[in-house]
C-alpha cells in the first residue's frame, strides 16, 4: 500500500486525496463558486473526447457543476468520472477540506500553488 499516497490513481473514498502529498493538488479555494467554475473548465476541456454522447451535452455539464457547488456548500466532497475514447478513465475531484465531513482525521494538505 506504500504506493497509493504518491499515486495519481483516485482513492475509492474521496476524502482519501487528503492523504496524498501537496504535490497533487490542482487548486484550492474558499468559495465552493469558484471550485465550480475550475470542476466547470474541465469538464468542458475533456468533453470533446468523452466516450458517450449524453455525457458531452452541455446542459448535462452545467447540471453537473450546479449539483457540485450545492454539495460543496454543504461540506460535501465531489468526484466525477468520464470515459475517454479509446478506453481511458478521466477522473476529477473537488474535496473538502477544514475538516472534511466524511474524514475529520485527516488534516488538510499543505497549500500548493494553483489557480484558487
């Protein structure tokens, strides 16, 4: 298992990526908006090349990110999940943190330097 902290493979519980090194932190942020808006851009980058159809529609998108900020808001943590053609797994997380609700042990990551 010594492998699994500085492994870019998702943790099957989400607030696990709180056990992994600051190294692999894409952002932070205060506002659970602006955690929206990053999930936003990348579900948007990664659209085009999804595997199925319903998953690039737009409205579908936008409800994803929607569900996110309520969820965030609450304290929630949040981890979506696309396949790619050519049979690779897009994975993104946004995950509480000051505690996490689901894993108040686990302190917060050091703050890495990134767009929130």
């Amino acid at each position: 298992m010594a492998v699994f902290p500085a492994s870019e493979v998702p943790p099957i519980q989400t607030a696990h990526w709180l056990m992994k090194p600051p190294s692999l932190i894409r952002g932070t942020w205060e506002n659970p908006g602006e955690a929206g808006e990053w999930l936003g851009r990348q579900l948007t980058e990664f659209a085009p090349r999804f595997a199925s159809d319903q998953d690039r529609e737009a409205t579908r998108l936008v409800l994803l990110v929607q569900a996110a900020v309520e969820r965030l808001r609450w304290g929630g943590d949040v981890s979506l999940g696309h396949y790619l053609r050519g049979a690779v797994f897009h994975s993104v997380a946004v995950v509480t943190c000051s505690p996490n609700r689901a894993a108040p042990e686990l302190p917060c990551p050091a703050v890495a330097a990134g767009p929130g």
